[in-house]
C-alpha cells in the first residue's frame, strides 16, 4: 500500500525515500570480496562494472572513453557537446576551466557554454571522436537528445556507435515536437540494429512506456548532483532516487512477465555521490548506475575538477551550474578501482561494491537486487 501524505484539504502525495533515507541490512551469510562479482551484460556487451558515465564533456572526452572502457566500464559521449562541435575541444574547454577559475560567476561560465555549444554540430567531427573510441576495441556509445536523434543517430551508426543513449531531463515514449514530425520512439528504435538506452524517467508508468518501445534499458533520472543541477529549482522537478528505482524495477518484472522474459535493464543516474550510494542503488534493483560528478574528481577528467551536466548548455533554460567537485588529483584507475586512502567512499568506488556484496553474502549484481531494506526515521 503506498504512502500518501495529505498536504491540503482533498490533495495527497506520496511519500518517497532518496538514497539517503535508506540503508542496506546485512544477512546471516558473508563471503569474501575476491569471489563476488560486479559485471553485468547489456544486450551482447559485457562489462566488468556496472557503470555507464553520465554523457558530459566535463567528464567524457574520446580518450576518458577509452580509459574507462579499459577499465570495466561504459563511457558515453556527448554526440551534441564540444567534441561534435569544436575541431580544438582541448581549448575550448580550456575556456571554461580559465573562467570558472578566474573567478567568473556561475552565470558567466554558463553563458560561455552557450556561446560554444551555438557552434553547429560538424558530423566530420563527430565521426572522427567516434571512431577513436572505437579503435582502441572498448565499447562505442554515445548520447543524443530526443529532438535530434533521428538526425544525428544514422552518421553514428555509420561511425562505428554500438549503443546508443537517448537521453533529456524527461523522455516520453513519444517527443511532441511544433516543427516536424514527433520522435516515436517505438519506431525509432524498432528501425535500428543497435540496444538503445533512453531516459530519464522517475516513475513506474513512465518506465514502463519506454520499455514498451523496445528500448534494452531505461535511464531512472536526470542526474541530480547537490549544488550543480537545478533542474528541481528551474522546472519543479525532482526525483527522489531510491523510490524511483525501485518503482522503474517493478516495471521491469511487471514488463518481464507482460512479454514472456524481456529483461530491459534500469539505470540510476542521479543522487550518487559515494560507493554507498552505488550500492544502494543495485540494492533497490537498478542493474547499473550512470556517474558523472564522482568521476569528476579523476585527474583524466575533461573539466579539469569542474563538473556540469549538458543542460549548462541549453539555449534557453540551462538547468545545470559550473561548479569544482571535491579532488585530489586522484587517477580513473584508483578512483574506480582503488587501494584508497579516503575514508569517505569517493575513491575506490567499485572495490566498496564488490565488499558490500561480500558482506551481505551475495554473489552478483542480481542476486544484491534482493538485499534487505530499512528506512531511517
């Protein structure tokens, strides 16, 4: 029975839970971290870690691409950011990085996103960053909006793109557009050879929708980062994480046995910002988690210790601000994969999973999906 609130004469609301609301109960069983593991398989791509970055150039160039695919995991790129745009991404961003450490305001480190995202998307440019992700063997995803992804997906698929995202703050099964014909994604999706990964959502019925468009996974929010997205500032929209994973992975069991065993996996982005949020997240059913401020910190990142989402850039309604993240010089590899010095989960963040696994004695990803919960008063 769900948790309504009445907040006014004849108006109710439901209660929900963010990440920080819950915590993980332990079982009677352990076992050691080295046999637990933390891969997870979309379609027929398998990765030793169950992360997929947030696509924003302030983490994801080409190259961190690469690295992190070397890595165990996914990166995506940004197929509407600077490297589409910019034949010199490396200066452009420099731009950004000398202005928001000069002191310029928010405002203006903002407005100077704007400025160099008005350059048009150059698809030569975009082939180019594809493929040297592709040539170094990891795994090529890449990221378009729902308003341009009838335009742009066909030049990636023909750069090499094996999965592709389409992602905005909200997607619907259909984007209503007023010039053009709407994006159906069930036909968008149904016309490709490739898994598509879209979002975000936040609630059951909306997830729903998307994984009856054929979609492999489904993307739970829109990247919430504490003092960097303003999304729920700008458009009154937030999404309280742990109840929203949970209700997008009732969808999928409901939606697995609406069709007979098609399992789309969920994807939580947004409220993470240490390895017990990563573990949170798996135990309230998500099968991977999208990362974009923690892995802001990494010495490799693009922002250079800053971190934005892509909707710093929109032309209109930027829903994102520019802003440091906690850093000390810290590379991908010991980020992700440890040892670690920090005794605050910002580092090391996968090898704390793997031990949370161990400790409640589960074997795998799936398995953790079914680990106890409890609700903090």
């Amino acid at each position: 029975m769900r948790d309504l609130v009445e907040i006014g004469m004849g108006r109710t609301a439901r209660r929900s839970y963010g990440f920080d609301d819950i915590d993980i109960v332990p079982s009677r069983r352990t076992r050691s971290s080295k046999v637990v593991s933390t891969s997870w398989q979309i379609d027929a791509y398998r990765f030793d870690l169950p992360l997929v970055t947030h696509p924003t150039d302030a983490v994801v160039s080409p190259d961190t691409a690469v690295a992190i695919g070397k890595l165990g995991g996914l990166a995506v790129l940004n197929a509407e950011g600077l490297w589409a745009r910019h034949a010199d991404a490396e200066s452009a961003l420099a731009r950004v990085v000398a202005a928001a450490k000069d002191g310029a305001g928010s405002a203006e480190v903002v407005q100077l996103l704007q400025e160099l995202h008005s350059a048009s998307i150059r698809t030569e440019l975009l082939t180019e960053a594809i493929r040297t992700v592709r040539d170094s063997g990891v795994t090529v995803a890449a990221r378009v909006s729902p308003q341009h992804a009838a335009e742009l997906t066909p030049h990636l698929l023909s750069a090499g793109v094996e999965i592709l995202v389409v992602q905005g703050t909200i997607v619907s099964a259909e984007h209503v557009a007023r010039d053009g014909d709407p994006l159906n994604l069930k036909e968008f999706i149904a016309d490709l050879d490739v898994p598509v990964i879209a979002g975000g959502v936040s609630d059951y019925r909306t997830a729903m929708h998307l994984m009856r468009t054929g979609a492999a996974g489904v993307i739970v929010g829109h990247g919430y980062t504490p003092g960097i997205t303003s999304t729920d500032r700008v458009l009154g929209i937030g999404v309280p994480m742990a109840t929203a994973v949970i209700d997008a992975a009732a969808a999928r069991r409901d939606y697995l046995d609406e069709t007979g065993g098609r399992y789309v996996h969920v994807l939580a982005d947004g409220g993470i910002g240490c390895s017990g949020d990563i573990a949170k997240a798996i135990a309230c059913g998500a099968d991977a988690v999208m990362l974009g401020a923690p892995l802001a910190a990494a010495s490799e990142a693009p922002g250079r210790g800053l971190y934005w989402t892509a909707a710093a850039a929109h032309p209109s309604l930027p829903r994102s601000r520019v802003a440091p993240v906690p850093t000390a010089d810290i590379d991908l590899k010991t980020l992700l994969h440890g040892p670690s010095s920090d005794a605050e989960g910002v580092v090391n963040l996968f090898g704390a999973l793997r031990r949370a696994l161990a400790k409640t004695g589960y074997s795998d990803l799936k398995e953790f999906q079914r680990v106890g919960l409890t609700v903090r008063r």
